[in-house]
C-alpha cells in the first residue's frame, strides 16, 4: 500500500517542481517544513467545530433570535395521505399537469385538490426563519474571528504587500506555526460544511456551493503539501473579508431591520467585487500562473493549483453577476429584500391559483392568503389539504 500511493498519490512530481524531491522536504532539528500527515489533525478539528457549531446553534444563536423578535411563519401541515406522500418523498416534489391528473385518480382528488397538497407540503419541508438565523450566525462568528486571525497573522509578513514573494527561496520555505493552525481552523471549518450540508437549509446555488467547498478544501491540502502556504493563506484571508460581511446581511434580513440590511449589502457588494474580481485575479492567481514560473518550470502541480484557482473565480464570476442584479434593484426600486440572491436561501413559491378559471366560473384570487383559503372553502377540501390544524 505504501509504495502504491508513494507511486500515485505522493509521487514528487506532481507535488513538488523539478529538481526537487521527498528528501528535500524532510523536517531537520533547525527546520521544519510542511508534511502531508499533518493535515490528519484536520479530521478532530472537523467533529470538534461540529459539535461546537450545533452547541452554539442551541444555546446562542437560538436565545438570541427570540431576544430579536425573529417570528416564525404559520405553517399548515398537509393531511395524511400516503399516496402522496410517497410520490413525494421517491418521485417529485413539483408533479407536472400530467401527473397531477394521475395522482387525483388514484386519489379520488380534484387535480387542484393534488397541487395544494404539493404546495402545502413543500411549504411544510421550508426551513423555519430561525433555523437561517443561528445557520448563519455560526458563520458570521467563524469568518469574523478568522478574518481577523489571518489579518493578525499576514499583516507583516512580506508577501501580504508583494505577491513576487510567494515564490522567494521556494520551495524551501520553512513552515511557520502559526500558519499550519490557521490552517487547520479553516480546512476543519469547510470539511464540517460538507460534513453537515444534508442538514443545513437549502439554497438556491446548493450546487455551486458545494463545488466551492470542495474546490477550497483540495486547494487548503494541496497548498499545504506543495508548501504553496503563503499563497494559500493569502486566498483564505480575501475569502474571509467578504463572508462575515454577508452571513451578518442575512442575520438582519431575518431579523427585517431592513435600512440595516440595505446598507450592509452595499458594503458587502463592494467588497465582494473588490476582493474576488480585483485583488484574487490580479495580485494572487497572476502570482501563481506567472509569477511563479521565474523560479521553476510549469509542473503538474503549477496546473493543478491554478485550476482550482480558476474554479473559484469562475464561482465567483457566477456570484458577482446575481450581486449586481441586485444592486440594480436597489438603485432602482429601493431595497435588495425579496431578490435573487447567490447564497440567501429560496424563496417561497407563490401560493398565487393557477390562471385557469375554475369549472364554476369564480373570479380570479389576487390575495395570497385569502386565495388559498377562499378556494379551499369552496371547493371543501379544507380538511383534504390541511387535515385538522387550525388557521392562523
């Protein structure tokens, strides 16, 4: 096993440039460089920030949204019907016109019957506001505390001001302690994610999430075993500064402070522009792709590292265009509240009654509220749809 991954896994040419091998590396009593076993330390850190994380969600961020007035929006539960149900759960949440007809036979339902039993239940499955607010809590207090630590960190050191000195003496560049637990806080950080994305509430740019925590945590592991350590925490340091600013717009979108929330996104889109379309492109990634080759030939590990780079940006590339349609509602219809945003989560889908006039010629609902209610009164499936919960 071991010589097959020292053949595979950990053969030096594609972790280390030409002319440079394992032995090169080795830690010596004056110097110690970057190993990959240490990144093994990241496994503890991950079910420690878990458990820290549902510890904080319970007995901090759950207190506090109460303390804020965070209300919770009735929900009505769907009845019991197993045919449905089942449907829902192995087939489709949103049935098509086809077999809504299918399901209402098999039912003995009207077809309007089977869509707001659709529509009641995907509602039911919606996280509850206070769940997105100690979610995002627990990501502000993390990308606040690292920002901060990494700004601590790099303010002195000489490649935070000249990206040419990623590249001094590599790669002999001895590994600083304070460094390798900056990351090992943030490669734990974004492996819990991963490890707790079934649970987490659901957002519209669920995919793209996560093909950026995994583009992140193969960037963390293979700068820490290629030493490409003073780029690598140079990008975790530009990610930090846009992240808490967003996870605290969201807390005070929930909390509907929303002159609070106007001006935090204004300042969150300029840095978000700032610090991935600005600063990642020019300074870091023009680094790394030409920077680097005045001190060695193109390696596979040159390749690799760039192109997550560039998985990254095109994310963010994805993220900036959905910032600035909202920016555009902003300046022109005043707030960014309701909007398409990347990583605010969906939206509940209109409960608006198809446009199709009903068989006993009864106007349209323009109410959200009073259209579900009126239609479900008159067409008597009240007890159909929503069992025996009461109305708000």
């Amino acid at each position: 096993m071991d010589s097959l991954l020292n053949q595979w896994l950990w053969r030096q040419s594609y972790w280390l440039p030409p002319g440079v091998t394992w032995e090169d590396m080795k830690n010596t009593d004056e110097v110690q460089y970057p190993q990959p076993r240490d990144l093994l330390l990241c496994i503890p850190f991950t079910l420690i920030f878990t458990v820290v994380r549902f510890l904080f969600e319970r007995f901090v961020a759950l207190p506090l949204s109460r303390q804020l007035s965070i209300v919770e929006k009735y929900k009505r539960k769907a009845s019991h019907n197993p045919i449905l149900e089942a449907y829902y759960i192995k087939q489709r949440k949103q049935p098509s016109e086809a077999e809504v007809n299918s399901l209402s036979a098999q039912c003995h339902m009207k077809s309007r019957q089977v869509e707001m039993w659709f529509k009641c239940r995907r509602n039911q499955d919606r996280p509850s506001v206070s769940k997105k607010f100690c979610e995002a809590s627990w990501k502000f207090i993390f990308h606040f505390i690292s920002f901060f630590i990494g700004l601590a960190l790099l303010y002195d050191k000489p490649w935070f001001w000249d990206q040419r000195e990623f590249w001094t003496d590599y790669p002999h560049q001895p590994l600083i302690q304070s460094l390798y637990w900056y990351y090992m806080l943030e490669l734990g950080f974004y492996c819990s994610l991963l490890l707790t994305v079934a649970f987490d509430v659901k957002r519209k740019d669920l995919k793209e999430q996560i093909i950026h925590h995994f583009a992140t945590i193969f960037l963390i592991t293979f700068s820490y075993c290629a030493n490409y350590i003073r780029a690598g925490t140079l990008v975790m340091l530009l990610h930090d500064t846009a992240d808490h600013i967003l996870e605290l717009t969201k807390m005070f979108i929930y909390t509907k402070w929303k002159r609070v929330c106007d001006t935090l996104f204004i300042i969150f889109a300029a840095v978000f522009i700032v610090t991935r379309l600005v600063l990642l492109p020019t300074r870091i990634i023009y680094s790394t792709y030409y920077y680097s080759m005045e001190r060695f030939q193109p390696f596979f590990g040159y390749y690799f590292f760039n192109s997550l780079l560039m998985v990254l940006q095109i994310l963010h590339v994805f993220w900036a265009y959905l910032i600035l349609r909202m920016a555009y509602r902003f300046i022109f219809v005043g707030t960014v509240e309701n909007d398409v945003r990347s990583d605010i989560e969906e939206s509940e889908e209109s409960e608006k009654e198809d446009p199709r006039p009903e068989q006993n010629g009864a106007n349209h609902c323009t109410s959200k509220n009073n259209c579900i209610a009126s239609k479900a009164k008159k067409n008597g499936i009240d007890h159909l749809v929503y069992g025996h919960s009461k109305t708000s």
